[in-house]
C-alpha cells in the first residue's frame, strides 16, 4: 500500500485475458493498491467484458480491495452476483434507466461501498439526489467502453467539485477518475483531488515497468495535489492516525461515541499515559490525521470539558479511595 495520498486502481480490461488471474498477482505485486473491475454487457457500452462469476474466481487470488465498475443497463439485476462475489464497492452509472437508489441502498445494505459513475457529458448534478447513499463518485475521462483512449481534460474538472457530494463523509469518501489516466495526465488529475486513479492500458503496455508506472502515477497525482490544492504542503499520508486526546477508559468511550456520530471513525487504543487511581492508564483517542483540522473544529471545545470532568473524577476517586465515586 502507497504511503502518500493518492491510489492506484488497476484496471484489468487490457490484462491478458487469457492469464486474468497472473495479470491480477502481476499488478498487485507491482504495488497496484486495488484491482478495477470493468463489467460491460454489450448494451449501456459497445463492449462485452466479463460477469461475477469471474470476478468471484479472482476473488482468491488476492486480498487487495476490488471495485467493480458496472457499465451495464441493468444493475439492479445483477447487483448481487458482484457482492456474492466478494466486491468490497459497486459503482454504477447514473445514466442507467431503472430506479437507482434501490441498488445503492442494496450495496450498503451488504456493507460495502456504493458508488455513482458520470459519463464525461453528464453533469455532476445528476448525482444530486443521491448524496446521501455515496460512498464513491467515479468520474469518466473517457468515453466507457474501451481502454486505451485519450485523457479528456474538460471532463476530468468535475473532480473538484465532486468533493461536494461526499460532505457527509468526512473521511473515506472517495472520489475516482476513471479513463486515460497515465504519466502524463495523473498530476492533473491529482491536483483536482481524485483519491483512486484507475490506471489500465499505462500498466499493461508492453516494455512498461508496471512497479515504475505504479509509483509515478502515485507519486505525481500527490504532486499534483500538494501545489494545487495543498499550498505547497505534502499530502497527509492517508494511513496517518493521530492522537486527538488522552482520557480515562469511560470518558474515553463516551468521547468516542460522539465523534464517531459524525462520521469520523475512532481508535481507541490503551495509551502510555497518566496511569488512573482505578489502575487503568489513560486511552488515546486516535483519529484519522486526514480528519484532525475537522475533529478539532467540531470537538475541541468538548475537548476541554472531557479533560476538565476527567481530572474532577481522579480528584473524586482519590479522595474517596474508590473507582465508582
Ligand atoms: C473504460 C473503463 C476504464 C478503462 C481504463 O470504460 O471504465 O476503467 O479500462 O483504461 P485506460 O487507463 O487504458 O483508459
Ligand atoms: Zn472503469
């Protein structure tokens, strides 16, 4: 898994298709942080690729996240297959014509991610009455249906916006760009703030160094990211969680609870701090550093009452000689 921020999505369409399972072990060796599952069924695209019943085959092969891309008419048909089979998200395209948020609502209901995908000529506002149900927007740089075509700069300018319509998921929500991504289109496309860029013909060119096509692409989307949009800072590394505070186990708890209502996974962890009169040292609550600036801003004054009511409880406890005062 990449340090930085930015992760790379393979996507295996221009894979070997007769070694799908040794392209897959060849990608996620080169450093590949998922594996991108194009579904096409001959009618939403001019192309027909592959169904569940593969995708649960390769299932095996690694235990890399999977996110299947569904450029089918009929989601709601075969939603399942792909769950069945292991997928941790499903994305489907909004232009599809059958109910959408029945099969949004299915996929969470599986507890797996559910995503929205825009065609380059469909505007982010189609996704409007769904943001709710979001856990991903996959953006389309290229017309679905084939690998290997060229980047669209214009439709790529969704990506910034897009950010909008995961408001309600301060952490883990995801914006994907999907289509022509490579070296020389991937720092544009971070400095919009994709998170997954899904990468397929890049890869899979012959003479290309996969493991160096991997970490470019990574590394300049960060790039990208840091002078456009971060001031010149480094990206947060996605897998940092920092310290928001340290406090007794039930205070703890309960602090813990309240964050996490507003959809800001928690850890809590047994810490190296104040040992308590109860004999149980103080807990850190950690949090994701990505999410830190909006934890502090949401919970920095309960902060202080925390640390407040957890020194009065030490006073009570040592004054009374008991845990329960
Ligand atoms: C196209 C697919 C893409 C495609 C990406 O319809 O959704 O995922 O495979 O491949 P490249 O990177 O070659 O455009
Ligand atoms: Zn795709």
């Amino acid at each position: 898994m990449g340090g930085g921020r930015a992760r790379v999505a393979a996507s295996i369409l221009n894979a070997d298709l007769a070694n799908l399972a040794r392209d897959v072990r060849r990608v996620v060796k080169a450093g590949a942080d998922r594996i991108h599952l194009d579904i096409m069924d001959g009618h939403f695209v001019p192309n027909l690729t592959f169904g569940a019943k593969t995708v649960k085959a390769l299932r095996g092969v690694t235990d890399v996240p999977f996110d299947a891309h569904l450029m089918i008419s009929e989601p709601s048909r075969y939603v399942a297959g792909f769950l069945d089979a292991g997928c941790d998200s499903v994305t489907i395209h909004v232009e599809v014509d059958e109910p959408i948020e029945p099969t949004l609502r299915a996929i969470r209901a599986a507890g797996r991610a559910a995503g929205l995908c825009v065609r380059p000529a469909t505007p982010l506002t189609a996704l409007e009455p769904y943001r709710e149900l979001l856990d991903i927007v996959m953006i389309m740089t290229v017309e679905p249906g084939f690998g290997g075509q060229t980047f669209m700069r214009d439709a790529a300018r969704k990506i910034l916006p897009a950010r909008s319509l995961l408001a309600h998921k301060p952490v883990g929500g995801e914006i994907h760009v999907d289509g022509g991504v490579n070296r020389e289109t991937a720092e544009y496309a971070g400095g919009l703030g994709a998170d997954i860029l899904v990468v397929g013909s890049a890869l899979f060119t012959k003479g290309h160094d996969m493991g160096r096509e991997v970490r470019l692409i990574r590394a300049l989307a960060d790039e990208g990211y840091q002078y456009q949009l971060n001031d010149g800072k480094p990206p947060i590394p996605r897998d940092n969680w920092v310290t928001f505070t340290r406090l007794p186990r039930e205070i703890a708890r309960r602090f813990a609870d309240e964050i996490e209502a507003g959809a800001i996974p928690v850890l809590l962890l047994r810490g190296e701090g104040e040992m308590n009169p109860d004999g149980v040292r103080d807990y850190d609550l950690m949090v994701p550093a990505t999410a830190e600036a909006l934890t502090i801003e949401r919970h920095g004054a309960a902060r202080e009452a925390r640390l407040a009511e957890a020194a009065a409880w030490r006073e009570r406890v040592r004054a009374a000689g008991s845990p329960g005062a």
